[in-house]
C-alpha cells in the first residue's frame, strides 16, 4: 500500500489554485470540477463536495494536521508571505526551534495550517 495523496477542503477552489502557485509554486495536474491535484501529491476539494461525502460540517482551523514544506531560503520565502497581496495568518512568524531549525507556520486561506521550515 502507497498513500497517495494529501486531500484539504477549500471554499474557493481558484482561490487556493492561485495560493498554492503563488507561495509553493505547486502546478494543477488535474482540474475535475471540484476536485483538484496538483504536483507533490496535494489535492484541493470543494468543500460544498466534502460536506456531501461526509455529511457533516467542515472545522476550520482545528490544528489536527498540518501542511509541512522545506525551503532552504526561509528568510525570502517570509518576505514572500509578507508581501503576498491577501492577508496571511500567522500562527508564528519566523522562529528558530532549540535544535536549529527555522519555521514559519500560518493558515491557508481555508484555515488549513502550514508549516515550512528549514531542511534538516
């Protein structure tokens, strides 16, 4: 068994397309109404879809699960997100960890938490 993918429930799927591109540089492989993978194996799905297969109401921002990327050059990625034209929450600004790791940690626009720190 492979896990494949990564799925996050999004309100605006070209919202979080353009999101995704912008800040990641993540590239749409494929665009299924609804229902969108992009390259590193994260899906994006329409939340009206999820709530339909779940039958239940989507928790924003629950700090269950997070998003973790890698970037060597985490001081221009932060100035990146500084610079981003859409408010981004943070959860912590750029920080260094005891152990010698940078990380910066925010939401989506969906409230799905991000982390991108330092390779170790």
């Amino acid at each position: 068994m492979k896990l494949r993918n990564v799925l996050i429930v999004v309100n605006d799927i070209e919202k979080s397309k353009a999101f995704y591109k912008d800040l990641f540089g993540l590239e749409v492989i494929l665009d299924n109404d609804g229902n969108v993978i992009l390259t590193e194996g994260l899906v994006l799905q329409d939340a009206a879809i999820w709530k339909k297969f779940i039958n239940q109401d989507v928790i924003r921002e629950n700090n269950a699960t997070e998003l973790y990327f890698e970037e060597a050059d985490i001081e221009a990625f932060a100035e990146k997100l500084e610079q981003y034209h859409e408010p981004i929450k943070y959860v912590n600004r750029l920080m260094e960890h005891s152990w010698g790791q940078k990380v910066i940690r925010f939401y989506d626009p969906d409230g799905n938490l991000i982390e991108v720190g330092t390779p170790m």
